[in-house]
C-alpha cells in the first residue's frame, strides 16, 4: 500500500460497498447514498470545513485501471458533488450548487491510501466499522468523557460533582457514566442546587459551595446513593416537580445542609484543612462549661500560690 493524491472526479463509488445492495450505475448508487446516507449533512460540512486530516481513503485499482474507493463513499459521493452538483438527484442540486457557490475549501484532490486489493483494504475497514472489538477497534467516547473533552457543557456541574463524590468513595468508576445525564438533569434546578448548597450553575467549571464541607457531603453521599439505585424517584424519567419534591424531602429529614457559610472552592484543599481546625476550636469551646452550671465560685480542685496574707484566707 501507499499514499497518493487523487483528484476527486477521478474517484469511483464502490459497487459492492456494505451500505447498500450491489448497485453497478454510478448515478443510482449517487441517488441511493443521497436519499438513505446523510450526503447533504457531510457536504456542508466539508464545504465549510473542508475534510478531515485525520481520515485518509482506502482505494485500490480495478481491472480497467480505475481507482475505487474501498473506504470512504459517503465522503467520495459529498465530494464528487460538491465538484459537479450536475452528478446528484434533480431535486437536490440547488442545494449542492449553494454550498460550493457559498465556499472556499472544497477539495478537488484528495490524499489517499492505494492497496494492491480488497482483501488487503478489509482487515482495516473492518477494524475501523466492526464496533471496539475488545478495545482493537475504535471505542467510543462515553458521556463522562464526552463533557470533558468539550469543556462547558449542561453536564458540567454534574461531572465535577461525581469526579468530588469518587474521590470520597461514594461511587466507583464502573457506575458513574450510568448516572452522568440524571445528575445533570437534577443539578440544571436552580431550587435543587441551593438545596444542596451549590452556589454554581450547571455549566460553570468551578464548583463554589455555600454551606459547612460536612453537611454538603452528608446530601452528596445520599444524593449519590439515589442516584444508583433509582430511589426516591432520581431516575432518567423524573421531571421539574420530582426534582424540587426531592429538594423539599432532603430538607424536611434534615439531610440537606442546615447553615451557610462564604462561599468556597468545592476542590480547594486548604479548605478542608481550615474547616478541621475550626470544628476541633467549637469542640473545645463546647467543652468551657457555663458558669450558671457551677456549684462553688472556685471549684475545690483550682489550686494557686497567694502570696497576700490576708487574701490567702478568703480561699
């Protein structure tokens, strides 16, 4: 196999190609593609785009020394229209004749990979179509990975809060993906988010909390725990009145943050630190007992040094 470059009127649509029954007239397998394959959405594309860098065509040669192309037909038959929109379905030419006239990037070469045969050209095509096939083939991105390759997204809020509720044991990587889009669903309430003390909106990428570090993981835990086993009604189905019943109910069982706070990062990690130290001072100050509980002005077990006579005999 090698690389060349084609021009793309020089191309010919594979007859026997797996999208549709052997159809050997060029213009009914162009009829065929336009009507049943997305034609119209991939030429846009490309004419807005041009093509992708990262995808080469797989062609060989024939017996009459034409190229055909092997991988890739819809994007041969988007091309070859979009170079001559005379060669498409009647009705659809307009369409084709805007996209070039609106346009500066259509190709009329394109790169391509020349193999010796099909067979040759099919231990490829068929990893590249044949699903993941135990991890050889393409996997694809699921919705976790998804929201972070594309930044802001409604899921936004609703994956950081599962990367926190990982870190912290609630769920496992197994499960969260599952749960991702009726988190989201949830989290885009604005009721239910102040609920849980989330000052946030949902497609913001830092998580700021208003409430104790403690209670907001106590309503994250079972927040989570619902999440998973569809309890309570936080499912994919659930609406706007099931999202904010839910809300009224983590507050009415007083799982749901108690007290507010200024607002801090949800990962700043110095704030867990401040926090502890904060809740050993309230221990301690819990601990200085009232003075109205005192039996004696000076309880029998304080001891001290008078040096003063006549104050030594008052204690």
């Amino acid at each position: 196999m090698k690389r060349i470059s084609v021009n793309v009127l020089d191309l010919y649509l594979d007859s026997k190609n797996p999208r549709h029954d052997p159809i050997n007239d060029r213009g009914e397998i162009i009829n065929y593609l336009v009507r049943n394959e997305k034609i119209k959405a991939l030429a846009k594309s490309i004419s807005e785009n041009g093509t992708s860098p990262l995808e080469s065509l797989a062609v060989m040669e024939n017996e009459n020394g034409n190229l055909i192309a092997l991988e890739g037909n819809r994007r041969v038959c988007a091309l070859t229209l979009l170079n001559d929109p005379e060669l498409c379905p009647e009705n659809e030419r307009a369409y084709f004749r805007r996209l070039v006239e609106h346009s500066t990037v259509i190709p009329e070469t394109v790169e391509c990979i020349l193999f010796s045969s099909r067979d040759d050209a099919n231990k490829w095509i068929e990893l590249r179509h044949n699903g993941e096939q135990e991890g050889a083939g393409l996997l694809t991105w699921n919705a976790t990975q998804k929201t972070r390759h594309f930044g802001s997204s409604d899921n936004t809020l609703a994956l950081k809060l599962l990367d926190y509720a990982e870190k912290k044991g609630f769920i496992d990587k197994q499960r969260r993906d599952g749960v991702l889009t009726t988190a989201s669903r949830f989290l885009g309430n604005p009721i239910f988010r102040s609920t849980m003390g989330v000052k946030t909106g949902r497609s913001e990428p830092n998580v700021m909390i208003d409430v104790p570090r403690d209670e907001f993981d106590r309503v994250l835990e079972v927040f989570i725990k619902d999440l998973i086993n569809g309890s309570n009604n936080v499912t994919s189905r659930s609406r706007k009145d099931d999202w904010e019943d839910y809300a009224k109910k983590l507050k009415s069982e007083k799982i749901a943050p108690q007290g507010y706070c200024e607002p801090s990062d949800l990962f700043e990690t110095n704030i867990v630190k401040d926090e502890s130290d904060n809740a050993n001072a309230r221990k301690k100050n819990r601990n200085n007992q009232s003075p109205n509980n005192r039996k004696y002005i000076v309880p029998s077990d304080f001891k001290v040094n008078i040096p003063d006579k006549i104050l030594k005999r008052i204690f």
